[in-house]
C-alpha cells in the first residue's frame, strides 16, 4: 500500500491510493459479535471465502456481554413456544413490532424479521446454541435460571395487551444465572470458523476503499502495527457496533441519552462502522433515539408501587417493560421521580436492589410523605387516593396497570428516589445507524444503493427503533437476523457479477 | 459541460466531470431567502463577487411567507430595546438561548449570536428594513398592528423566568398586519442587489462539483432547461432552506412532526440543500426535531384556562409559549387533549379562532364535563378543584403559571378539543440540517471542514434546535445572522487563497 499519513474511519481511501492487495476475499467483515458472526457463517456456507476483522483479541462484540436473550416468535410459534404451548401468528408478531416502533418503525425490516423470526430460532439451534425447552413466569429483566423463555417486553402491558396477543418471545439462551450472550457468542464463533471463515483478532478496520463509482471495493485494517489493503470482492459487511462508547458522537446525535449514567456495550462501539459508512455517502438515521432505562425488577413487587413525578402525579402504567419506564421518565418535564411503596410492594428490594436508588421518605400516611417529599399539598394524596380507590376493584382506568399488579397501598408508606443524576442506575445504548434494505445494503440519502457495502446489528438502524418500543431480546436478534441476510446479500452479489 | 445522464442533489459530479465552466464567480449562493440575500450582502460588500442562483421567479424563501419576526438583544439591548427601557445583557441572551436548547443547544453558535445580534439589529436597519420603535404588550404570535417589540417565546413563563431577566425579543418589522417578512425580504432582496450580486430566478441548483481532494469548487444550476456549471472560486453558501416539504425526508428523519397538519415554509424546502452537503461528506444533525406548535392566542384569555391529558391532569404552564405546549401534547402518552376554560376564558374564541378546534362539551359543572368528556371519574374534578384552590392565591404548584394568568375557572365550562388529528391547527417544520461552525463551514463527521462548503438558515443545524425551546423570530434571527457569516467567511476564503 502506499504511503497515506493518517487513517481515519471518516474518510475513504480512493482505489489508486493503494498499491497492491495485502489480503483478497470474497466477503470482508468487520468486527465478530453477534451481527459479524452470523454474516460469516451464512456467506461462508453459501460458498464465499470470507474474512472477518475483529479489533479485540476475540469474538464477542456486545452480544457476548449481553443477557442472551433472543427475541423471536410468529410463523405458529418457535420450537420452544410451541412446545409449551404458546401459539403466535406472524400477524401477531408484526403488528406488535410496528406498534413499538412507530412512527419510525421500517416496515420492510420488521416484516422480513416477523416472517424470518421462528425459522432463525431454528437455525441458531442448528449452531449449536442452547436453549432449554422451558417457560419462566416471572417479571425479570433475564432469567436468574437456565430457563428459556419469558415474557421480555410490554407483551402483557397496555396498550399492546388490548392490541395484539400477548406471547412470550424472549428466549434465553441455556446458562444457570446471568450473562448468556458469552455462551451465545462462543457458538457462533465456533460455528463461523467452522464454515471456514478466516477471523483477525487484534486486527482494527481502519477505513474504507472506494473506486471512482462510488463502489465499496475493500477496507485497510492494522494488526501488529502494520496496515494492510483487504479486496473484497463481493463487499464490506459492516458489524462495528453502535455509538455508546463515543460520548462526542453520543452528544452531538443523542444528548438525551447522557441523563444515564451506565452506558452498555462494548469498549469498540466508538461509532467507526457508521462513520465508515457515512465516509462513502450512505446515509444514517434514528441517530437521536436509544434503549434507555431503570430495570427496577426484580424484585417484581415494585410493580405493585407507583412511579410519581415532582408534581405528584403518575405517568406511566409500571407493569410497562423497564426500558419504557425509563424512557418516558425522561420525557417528562419534572426535576424527581419517586417509587412509592407499601411494605408488601417493597419487599425483598433491599437484597435485589439492581438500581441503587436510595430511600428518601417514609410515612406513616400519605400526608406525612407527601410533605417530607416537599410534593405540593394534596398532589399525592389524590393520587394515591384515587389509585387506591380503583386498585381495590382491579382498575387503573387512568394509564391501564393491568389487574395483576393492582392492589391499595397500605401506610406505612416508602418513597425510592429514582430521578436520573441522583444515584438510580440508568443504563443506554444507541438505536441510530446507517440506513439498509431488509439485506443490509447500505442506503444513501436518495435511496440509490452504496455498492459493494453492507451494515448489520447496530451499525445500521434496524428493527429496534424506539426506547418506548424496545424489549429484551429485540437487539441481538436483530444483529443475528441482520448479519445473516447481509452476510447472504454479499454472497449473491459475488455469484451474480461472476 | 459533459453529458451527465440524471442530477441528484445527494450526487456530487466530480470535477474531470466538467468540461467547461459556464458561470464563473466568487462566492455562489443556492437559495435567495433569509439566510441567501444576507450571505449575498456580506460578500458582495467585502468585494467579492456573488451570484445567487434562486429556485423560484422572486427572492423571498421561507422568511418571505413569515412573520418577519427577529429574536434579538444582548449587548445591554436592541436599539429598540434601550429606546424602550429594557436592558438585555448579553449574559442574559446567551443563558437563555442555552437554556432553551439544551441538551443539543450549539455552544458556540448561541454564543456568537447572543454577542452579535443587537448590532445585528442596526445592521438590518442599515439595509433598510423598518422597525417602529414601540412595544406591543399583548401576548400575540405576531403583531396585527404595526408595533415592533414583543415578548415572543418563553421568558416570563416558568422555568426561564427564575433564571432569566424577561426581556421582549421579537422585533417584527414594521407593516400594518400580519406578514411582515415579506417586508423583510424586499429590503434584504434590493439590499444585496445594490450591493452588487448578480441574482438568477427560475434557477434551479442541481448538484455541487468536487474536485479530487474534497474541496467544493462549484455546482451545476439549470436554467430555462440549460444547465450550466458554475465555477465558485471562494465557495458555495447552501442557503436552500430545511426539509419540511420533503414528506418522505420528515417520515426518515423527523416523523413526529407528521402528527401536524401544516407544515410551514416554501415549497423550495425540499431538503436539496442538506442533499448536496451530505454528498460530498457533510453530516447532518438534529434531523428529528421541529418547531411543532399550537398557535393558541389570541385571544390571550385561552392563557387563563387549563390544557388536560385523556388522565384529566394538566402537563404545562399554559402561559408557555405556544411552541412549547405543541411539542409538550405529543411528548404525551394520551389519546386526547383538552383546553377547558370558562366563559370568561373563552372570550373572543369564536371570532378570532385560529387553532380550528372544536367545541366538544359544555357543563354547568366540572362532574358534568368530566362525565361528557368521558374522563376517568375524579379526575378533572380534582385537578380543577387542586388548580382553582391554588389560583386563588396567585399560584400554580405544579406547573407554576404565573399569577397574572392565574384565576380560579367558574362553571359553565367549556371544553375545546386540541387532539392532533382531529382538526385543529398544528403547524411545523425542520431543525435539523448540516453540521457547520458559526461561520458556515459545513463539517464531516469527524469535524473537520468540507473545504469550499458553507451552510446558513435551516439548511444548517443552528441556533434553534428544539420545539420546546422554540422562539418567534429566532428562526429568521438565525438565518439572516448565519446568512452573513457564511458570506463573510467565504469571502475570507477567497483573499486567503490569493
């Protein structure tokens, strides 16, 4: 290659700037997480040669260090649904995603994904990925037990109750206790080299090729403090990760997301994927929303509480999935936020306590909390009033809690303080990326195609778009669905310009 | 120039692409609005030479079809402001401007405009634009008499008026009736015309001409069916407006906003501009806000009523500017909203009604409107017995309208339906565009600068950035003040470079 003084992710490298070809494939990938995987494996068994560049010393990505948790239903149910008698309908699958994700929702993404979803079940079981035939009704962000399936988002809540069929579709790959993703990453890195893809570990894509046209032709990478021109033949497939560990990128895009103090992913979701792909006219959107959220169960009882604002007033049904709840508190415009509980409701929160939010009153009746909160008179003694009134017949008919989780709030009572800045755990990710077809390629900004490039997982904007609208599972099935069509794109594009 | 099959905004030619240069200038403006004839009065007076190629048959862009409203102050005041008594350091400005737009407020843009808009005012004036000096004391969107000085966004209503001096902003040019920018513009039009630009109507711009190293060296325009390439030695000052009348680019990037039914501006604003910026490596930001808005007054005694959720409780100061109580109705998890006022508040409704919402229930009693309104039962009733408590002391609690819009509501009520969708008037456009300095240079996503590429007016990301912070004036304010310094900056450019 020849001499270029800086490489930035930002700028493309024109062909004639390089000198020869260090590395030539068919498929090139980048970064070996949950979408990069899945690309791999699919283009390799479709017969293309495939490399993949992984900046860390291995497979991973943020799939590793998620929950393991797969979102997946329709077509009747997956294996696992209907085993245990959970029957769900594409229909009902799409129509739900679309509900989460409007406005911004893609259609095209989220039919493709609703179509595909149960035979993807299939197929990461085909990998080897573990998943125990079992359902665990509880209210948990992910199963303490090797369980499979649970109920992974507002399924059950209003207003999707009313709407669409409540189904569990979170499934949890087999692990006793947290953290699953790493059993789900270690199968499909197994898988993908296994189909003869050639991983680089330690090995940082640099920046893109392009030719004249306009057309994606190959990357730079460095390993070992030496840069070498990949060829790829059919195209870049981009499976960098999202924006989260690049708080610059964070601000200028998604400032909303800063009011969190726990950013999750992985040290190498610095943005660079996306830049890259912007470096050559693709175009990124939803680059202002993410998952933002107060996961406050277990232990499940704060449900039966209520979720104040400064003004004392609800806002939010709280049998809602934990990242809505987190969502729409920071779409308030209130300075605190409090959890008000009973002794029942409290329950075991002080040994479970996963959000390390303090307790900052307590009364033996409503006026006695209200005043040590400095809550204007009245405001939660209505509130609670009127709730309590209507929990006791199993209504909620202001925001729809459903009557699983109604009961009266008895005195004494407890307020947790939960308002962002003040110590609760508020963690995020970003749901902005670069804009693809169902197949991963990369749009530019009038629609036309970026040939020869493709992006998956959350360096492209996918089927998760909204904080609102997101459920555990949502994100790494979409990387694993997403890598896998791009991964089968590239390779069709290769057999068909032969 | 060389036969080129199709134009595309979002396709910049590359500069081997150009057989010959048609139009050869210093500085070449696309779009002869706010933002435009200000870029064209700078650089023309600083002696450059300026063509500015306009879409449409007269100059005016979007500023034309305004209120001709500009946010200015600081400097210890206006020209306007001093002759009327209200000082307004330019601490006070910038506190407020950052106040209004944070998290995603532009530091540094807010700060150059607070520390110039009072001389941005004498600067206006030198151009000929006429302002009366007088005041309007009324709360109007835009004056229907000939005054010159209103208050026109947020500063007496809470929270900005506990931490900000209230100070009149809006300075609307002087004419008998709404409509003013009109005015606006034939000054700034016959201003930069004087100056010496040369202006081409019915001039369409179609892509921006790169050359091999990523500099903007010109752009192609098509007149009477010819195009012509355009050689702009200094640069190209994208002046073309925002997005708003691109639906397929708010339904990508801004899709909340399709919850109005009117968006404003000219039909120019198809997003061409901020098109040709990301072509040739521009980012874009802020693309999913909007001015989103409510125009509720007059007549200003609507102030004095309450504005309720499908929960029957209220969400806003109502003496909130009226940008800010349109953008907080749909940051609402509710299916309906409700101005409820009485007949005092109701006032002259009827004759001056602009918002087009309806009458949908009367009540002799709160319990009476609660129940025709099918508001879960209590609820209004307690929220209006709370608000009418407190009003009668002067204060608001929960929300802190201030006292003097404060007045208990007395039956008979009436209740006027303000649902998006269902009627009334929502009006909205874009606030998201090119990422550029405060002197237009338009900036790749890794910061650096697109050599020979500046941005002005909503074409670019400036100093308004959000619905909630929104001001009368501060969209033309923005325009016309980047306009200059994009000019001004260009100019430089070019003697740099001799």
């Amino acid at each position: 290659m020849k001499q270029t003084p800086t490489f930035n992710p930002a700028r493309a490298l024109k062909l004639d700037e390089i000198g020869q070809w260090d590395i030539e494939t068919d498929v090139a990938i980048v970064g070996f997480g949950g979408a990069g995987s899945c690309a791999a494996i699919e283009a390799a068994k479709a017969g293309a040669s495939v490399h993949v560049f992984e900046a860390f010393s291995a497979a991973g990505g943020s799939t590793a260090l998620s929950g393991g948790e797969v979102y997946l239903g329709g077509s009747g149910g997956t294996a696992v649904q209907k085993k245990l008698g959970f029957a769900d309908s594409t229909a009902n699958l799409f129509n739900y995603l679309m509900m989460q994700h409007a406005p911004q929702g893609d259609e095209a993404k989220i039919r493709a994904y609703a179509e595909g979803a149960a035979k993807h079940f299939d197929w990461l079981v085909a990998q080897g990925v573990p998943f125990k035939e079992s359902f665990l009704d509880e209210r948990v962000v992910e199963p303490m037990t090797d369980d499979c399936l649970i109920y992974s988002g507002n399924e059950k809540a209003w207003p999707e109750v009313d709407h669409c069929k409540p189904v569990p579709r979170g499934h949890a790959v087999q692990l006793e206790g947290m953290g699953a993703g790493a059993v789900l990453m270690q199968h499909l890195e197994q898988a993908a080299l296994a189909a003869g893809a050639h991983a680089y570990y330690d090995c940082r894509a640099l920046c893109l090729i392009v030719d004249d046209e306009g057309e994606v032709v190959g990357l730079v990478v460095r390993q070992d403090g030496r840069e070498m021109a990949v060829r790829a033949r059919a195209g870049v497939v981009l499976c960098a990760g999202g924006f989260v560990m690049n708080e610059d990128m964070v601000r200028r895009y998604a400032p909303k997301l800063l009011r969190g103090n726990y950013p999750i992913g992985n040290p190498g979701d610095t943005g660079a994927g996306i830049q890259m792909g912007l470096s050559v006219g693709g175009v990124a959107v939803n680059m202002h929303e993410g998952f933002f959220t107060l996961p406050f169960y277990p232990p499940s009882t704060l449900t039966y509480g209520i979720i104040v604002n400064d003004k004392g007033q609800r806002f939010i049904n709280e049998d809602a999935y934990h990242g809505r709840v987190g969502t729409d508190i920071i779409a308030q415009n209130s300075e605190r936020f409090y959890f008000i509980v009973d002794v029942d409701a409290y329950g075991s929160y002080e040994e479970l306590n996963f959000i390390n939010a303090d307790v900052v009153a307590t009364g033996d009746s409503v006026e006695e909390l209200e005043r040590e909160l400095g809550l204007p008179e009245q405001t939660l003694v209505e509130t609670l009033t009127s709730y309590n009134r209507f929990a006791e017949k199993g209504e909620d008919p202001l925001f729809h809690k459903q009557p699983e989780w109604l009961r009266p709030l008895t005195s004494p009572l407890v307020a947790l303080d939960v308002t962002p800045g003040r110590g609760a755990y508020y963690s995020y990710f970003t749901l902005g990326g670069l804009d693809t077809l169902p197949g991963g390629e990369v749009l530019r900004t009038d629609g036309s195609i970026v040939p020869g490039l493709y992006a998956a997982g959350r360096t492209a904007a996918g089927v998760p778009r909204r904080g609102r609208g997101y459920n555990s599972g949502i994100s790494v099935g979409d990387a694993t669905f997403s890598g896998r069509q791009a991964g089968i794109a590239a390779t069709e594009r290769a057999r068909r310009d032969r």
